[in-house]
C-alpha cells in the first residue's frame, strides 16, 4: 500500500534539478529501471501516484507538479500503448467524462500522436 503523507502545496516545490538523475544527465526521456528509480525523477505531490500505477505496469512517461513549470496544478503523462485493453475502456470512458485531459496521448517515446 503506498501512502500519501505530502503536505506542502505545488507552490512550496522546487523543480528536480535535472543535473546527473539517474546518471543520464536529465529527468526528459528516462527509462525508468526500478521503482526506486522513480524516487529520484518524480516530484513528490506526483509520486504515490507514480508508484501506484508503476505497480500496476502502466508506464508513466512524464510528470510535472512543481512552482516553476506549472503554479498550482500538477499533471502525470501515461503512455497509452502500455494499458490493457480493460484501463484503455476505462481511460476513454473518464476523457468523454471530461474528468481526464486527452490533450496529448503519448506513445512513450516523447513523441506526440
């Protein structure tokens, strides 16, 4: 069970300095080995999420909750081509409910669609 004990507001969090993470020089693009490997990439309003779905093998490709790229709001990318056939049902159902934003889906790579 993955617990959320993160109190501080999007506002209050630095940016991961990108220098050196994981030894590939940046936080764009990483393969992700390890669980623990998202510990060192992901911003921590976004990380019990991460971990939550890394445990379910849905592949996160990016994410984002931190006072410089975004203020108040935090986001996470999922690669779509890494859901089964059962969360894609439910991933479309909840973007024609509007509860989830179907802006850019991704296919892992960077690449948008």
């Amino acid at each position: 069970m993955i617990e959320n004990s993160y109190s501080k507001t999007i506002a209050d969090v630095e940016p991961i300095n990108s220098v050196d993470v994981l030894n590939y020089g940046g936080t764009e693009e990483v393969i992700v080995a390890t669980r623990d490997d998202l510990r060192k990439i992901v911003e921590e309003p976004c990380l019990a999420a991460c971990l939550y779905l890394y445990d379910r093998n849905i592949r996160t490709v990016n994410s984002s909750a931190n006072r410089q790229n975004i203020g108040n709001n935090g986001w996470i990318g999922i690669d779509y081509d890494s859901l089964s056939e059962s969360n894609r049902k439910i991933l479309e159902q909840l973007m024609s409910e509007g509860i989830i934003d179907a802006k850019v889906l991704g296919d892992g790579t960077g690449r948008r669609r």
